[in-house]
C-alpha cells in the first residue's frame, strides 16, 4: 500500500475505492468524488504516479495483475472491501471495467460502477454496437467482419483505402492487460502481412475529418445529462485525443445517443465518439467507452460534473437534475498525450521545414509547462499531480537533449 495524504474533512460517509493511476480518467473521478467529502481510495499495480500527489486522494492500494480466471486479484479486492467498507467501486479503464464486470456478485455488498451485463455486451464489442446502430438508424461507417476466407484483396474492393482495422474489444477475459491496437490501413501489403490474424477482426472504411464525443449520464433508459467535446489534437493517427474543447450540444448527435441509451436501457455514465465527415454535416458512430473516459477532466472543467453525479445516483439513490447545456470553449490537454504528439510529428517531419515548424509547437508546448493551466493534471486546489508530471516531462526532455549532447552535460559536472 502506498501512503498518501489524507484528504480534508471526510464525511463520515462509506469510502469509494477508484481502480487505475492515471492523470486522466482516474485523476479525474479522485477529484470529483474527493470534491464531494468522500474518502477515495486508489487501486493500482503499485508503481507511483503523479495521480498519488492529489490532494483528494487518501491511499493508494496495490492489487495484483488479473491474471486466468482472476482468482488473486478477486481475493485482493475482496480483502480490500471488507477491511475499508467501500460504498462504489470505480474502473477508469477498459481492463477494470471487464474485471469489475466479471466478479460484481462476489464483490458484494460493495456497488460496482458499471452498467448492465446487458449494456456492457452491447457497447463493449465494437461489432454489435455498429449492428445496434444501424438498426435504430444511427449512421456507421461502412464496415465488415471479416471471415476466414477472406482475402485482402475482397477487403480492399469492399472498403477501399486507407481503412481501420480493429478488434471487436479492446480487451477480453483472460488477457486484460494489453490493449488490443487500432490501426490505419494505407495500403494492400500492410493487409497482407497481416492475413493470419484477420478473421474475426472489425474493419471499416475511413471517413476523413475530425471527432466529436458526446459524454452522458443516463438513468433507466433515459438521458439526464449531455456533454459535447471536439478533438483538436490527437496523439497519432489512431491514437487517443492529446487536446479538447467543450461544444454546444449538436441535437442530433443527442439524438442518436438517446436511442442507443434507450435500447440498452442504460444507467451509468458514457462517451459516445463521432466522427464528422470533412467539408460536411454528415456524421458516423465510431464506438462506445461505457466507463469514466479519458477526457474527463474537460467536462469537469466545463461544469459537467458526472462522476459525483453517478456516485449520487448509485449510492444516494439521488437522481441528478436534467442539462444539456454546458459552457462551450473551454479546453483541456494531455501532458502525456501532447508530449507524445510531438514525438509523433517530429519523427514523421520530412525536411527542414517541417522540423523547423515541429520546433515551433514543440516551443509552445514547452511554454505551456511554466503554469500548467490547460493541462489534465492541473486544476488550482490540487496542484501537485501536474507538477510532478511535469518533472516526469521535464526528466525526458533533459534524457533526449543528454543522448543528442552528451558533451554539454558532462561538461556541466566537471
């Protein structure tokens, strides 16, 4: 167990045990239900993070690798509830998502924070999310599962190129630590290479443009919160969002969400991501995070307050009130992601020029580490999980410009 600050007049009720160690989603929901007087405890692999400096989070508790049929790890968690008397149990991952899923009877009387067996079915395999939508009328990008027989060539014919190939889950039972990839398609030999793993794999067509998320809170079937973000900036081409802003709430994309949410019949919280198609208002469903998502903290910082709510829903049995409106403009970014952005972009830049305008972002980037205030992990009353993921940033920076100029450094220390 890893020791951390006691967060500030507790209220005496039961504490909330959060699953994860990030300074996105798991920062996130320590924040919010920390925030709301709750003791929050964390569960991680046991390697401290920059998430460990909040403020709001009181201990930090080692659990083992989900390993087989997750036997240790159960027994860990179970141990856990029984010491502490956790109200909630909170994934901010896809792996603990499946794992909270897979145990939520032995883990009583603790509540997990996840939807239905019913919903997680739906929205957790990325082929019958797109059948789903399709039969409520929700546009999809043109798509395939592809058979055994199937050759690259039928592939390539059917969806053109480039195209998206992923797996149906990012994670199934029995192998919960790596996440499946998601890969762009630009040409007939990158399939090829691939052909003894393509049967069962979800390909689609690529739609060129740009994302939007669409973040609720549902109850029974029905929407009570809606939250809209644009992507500014991502990571790499099929990577995660590295830079966010809030948005007034396109109807219809509520709409399609609030069909979806009614045919699961859905309680908890989601992100719904969209991708519109370039020069156009037309608009596909690319997938479902049925789970505390990784741009969290941007709906926070934008009034949208769904962790606390879920907790007030789950626990307090307090149904939040309707809105549909939050302020727009509003941005957040990944420290991490941005970092990695830029390590992206400068090893694809082809010529002076292009490395030179790399430099410039990378400056800015730089910049913006002085007060942190755009970034996930900061926010004013708890500042410490951004400055130590700083100096995480700070300590890469320092290894390249070392591996690039090991003359000046060991110069220095003469």
């Amino acid at each position: 167990m890893i020791p951390v600050r006691a967060a500030s007049d507790h209220q005496a009720a039961a504490p909330v045990l959060v699953f994860g160690d990030d300074t996105s989603a798991f920062l996130g929901a320590v924040r919010s239900l920390g925030r709301k007087g709750l003791a929050v405890h964390g569960a991680g692999s046991g390697f401290e993070t920059p998430a460990h400096a909040s403020r709001y989070l009181t201990t930090q508790h080692t659990v083992p690798v989900y390993r087989g049929d997750g036997a240790e790890w159960l027994a860990r968690v179970q141990s856990l509830i029984r010491e502490h008397g956790f109200a909630l149990l909170v994934p901010t991952s896809d792996a603990s998502l499946l794992q909270l899923a897979a145990h939520r009877q032995a883990l009583l009387p603790a509540r997990c924070a996840i939807p239905s067996d019913e919903a997680l079915a739906l929205f957790t395999d990325k082929w019958a999310t797109r059948e789903a939508a399709s039969s409520l009328g929700v546009p999809v990008a043109e798509g395939m599962l592809i058979p055994a027989d199937c050759s690259a060539d039928e592939i390539i014919d059917r969806l053109g190129l480039p195209l998206i190939l992923k797996s149906r889950q990012s994670y199934s039972r029995g192998s919960m630590v790596q996440k499946s990839a998601v890969a762009r398609i630009e040409h007939a030999q990158e399939l090829e290479v691939r052909s003894a793993s393509l049967p069962g794999m979800l390909a689609e067509g690529f739609v060129p443009g740009f994302c939007r998320g669409v973040s609720v809170l549902a109850h029974e079937g029905q929407v009570l919160q809606a939250f809209q973000h644009r992507r500014l900036q991502q990571e790499h081409a099929t990577g995660p969002s590295s830079s966010r802003v809030s948005e007034p709430l396109d109807t219809r994309l509520l709409d399609a969400v609030q069909k979806l949410i009614a045919h699961a019949g859905y309680t908890g919280i989601a992100m719904f991501e969209f991708r519109y198609q370039e020069g156009s208002d037309a608009f596909v469903l690319l997938e479902v995070n049925p789970r505390i998502w990784g741009s969290i903290q941007l709906a926070m910082h934008a009034e949208a307050d769904f962790v606390a709510a879920l907790h007030g829903l789950l626990v307090e049995d307090r149904l939040p009130p309707r809105r549909m409106a939050f302020p727009a403009g509003r941005q957040k970014m990944s420290m991490e992601g941005e970092w990695d952005r830029h390590v992206f972009e400068w090893q694809a830049a082809a010529g002076i020029t292009a490395q030179f305008v790399c430099l410039l972002r990378f400056a800015t980037y730089c910049g913006s580490l002085v007060n942190g205030a755009g970034f996930d992990s900061f926010t004013s009353d708890d500042p410490e999980p951004f400055r130590r993921e700083r100096a995480v940033i700070l300590s890469r920076l320092r290894d390249k410009f070392r591996k690039r100029h090991p003359q000046v450094l060991s110069g220095a220390h003469v």
